[in-house]
C-alpha cells in the first residue's frame, strides 16, 4: 500500500503573499515560451532553465541535456518536461542527489523546482519519506504536477525564486543559487586540510615539498662547495690588494 503524503502546515512566507512593489531591476526576469520572439529568446531561456536547476556553479559543457534541448526547440517538450528532464538527468543525480541525505536533497529540488523555501523539518520529511519510497522519478513528478507549480509556473515558464526582494528590508533573503548543493554531513567527510597562518594569508602546508622540510645530503654538499669557493675568491682579492700597496 503506498504512504500517503504527510501533512505538513504552509508558513507565511513571503512568496505566499501578494505584493505591491513596483516592478524593476530587483525583480526576476520570468522566461517564458509563451512570449518568445527569437532564436536567441529561446536560447536565453534555456539557459535560465540550466541556471535555476543546476546554478552557476555547475554550468558546464560536460553537463548539457543535447537530447533535451533539441526536444524543446522542436516543440516536442514543454518547459515543465524540460525542467524534469534537467533534475531527472546523471548530472544532476551526480552534483546533488549523491552527496546529499534525502532531507537534503527534498530541500534543494524544493528550492529549484517551487522556487521557494522548505517551510519546515516536517515538509523535508514528508518529502523524504516520497524519495525513500516510490524514488526519485516520482518525487520529482508529484513536484512538478503540484497546483503550487502548475498555477506559479505552468507548461510554459521557468521557475524562478519568487519574490525574494522585500520592499521593507534593505536586503533580501539570499538567492538559492548561492546555497551550497550538498549540506554540512558530506562536507564533514571530505579530506581535512591543513592550514597554517593567520588570516589572509593561510597556507596549506601539504604544497611543500618533501626535499624542502628533508633537504637531500648532496644538496648540503654543494651548498658547502660554493660557500667554500666563494671565501677563496675573496681571500684571493685581499690578497691582491695587499700586495699592490
């Protein structure tokens, strides 16, 4: 039998809130296929679409979606099914769903996909339990066929993080895209690093070189032979002097 979904309360969040700001720079920009004029609109869409899934960080060549891309130009998947494709790809299980618990890993498609905030522990466990369960695929599509997404963002538009900048705050919250995309339990397991100084000017102490903290003997040799030559040439130009008075 499968588990049903579990409750969980909506907060009051920001993006829960009608506005009443004036559109301007602040604002995202909403890419959409429904107004497209050109190839290069297209183009700027698509990638708003890597940018919103994968961020900044990740937008490398080796993780283009071709396949999906040329699918999209030609019409032959909307927006929403461009997006599942990105989440359900290798390279987004690799970067994300592979460093990540599921309580994680429930927050980010959250984030990337609703554009908005978890509203608590218990909406990443309820999600979690949907990963541990029926796997990803279906997680990603209970997501993607949400109201909350199809009224927000339809077939048509890419998601985005809605309103973000509060018109009653000098700042506002901070952007996803600038989230690490694994949390605090993989970081822990990564290889520790030796620092040494103060700040500023750190310095891993791993980059020197084994012959530098153990000079080898014939380096000690050689050093001796130079030190040695260099006081007889000097010798020699004392002596020099001396004799032409």
């Amino acid at each position: 039998m499968t588990i049903p979904l579990l409750e969980y309360k909506p907060l009051s969040q920001n993006q829960r809130v009608n506005g009443f700001e004036v559109a301007g720079d602040d604002q995202p920009r909403i890419y959409s296929t429904d107004n497209l004029l050109s190839g290069s609109d297209l183009d700027m869409l698509i990638s708003a679409a890597y940018r919103q899934v994968y961020n900044e960080q990740q937008m490398l060549d080796k993780n283009r979606q071709v396949t999906l891309e040329s699918q999209l130009r030609s019409n032959q998947i909307t927006v929403r099914g461009f997006i599942r494709g990105l989440v359900l790809s290798d390279s987004f299980r690799r970067l994300i769903f592979d460093c990540n618990n599921n309580y994680r890993f429930a927050e980010i498609c959250i984030q990337r996909i609703l554009g908005r905030n978890v509203y608590s522990d218990r909406e990443k466990i309820a999600w979690s339990i949907v990963i541990a369960t029926k796997g990803i695929e279906a997680f990603v599509d209970e997501l993607l066929n949400s109201e909350e997404y199809l009224n927000n963002f339809g077939d048509s538009i890419v998601p985005y993080q809605r309103r973000r900048i509060l018109p009653q705050r000098t700042k506002g919250e901070v952007t996803f895209a600038h989230m690490a995309r694994y949390g605090a339990d993989y970081r822990d397991r990564l290889p520790k690093q030796v620092f040494k100084g103060n700040k500023g000017a750190a310095r891993l102490d791993y980059l020197r070189w084994n012959w530098q903290k153990n000079p080898p003997t014939i380096i000690g040799q050689i050093g001796a032979g130079i030190t040695y030559a260099g006081a007889g040439v000097v010798g020699l130009l004392i002596l020099a002097v001396l004799l032409g008075w």
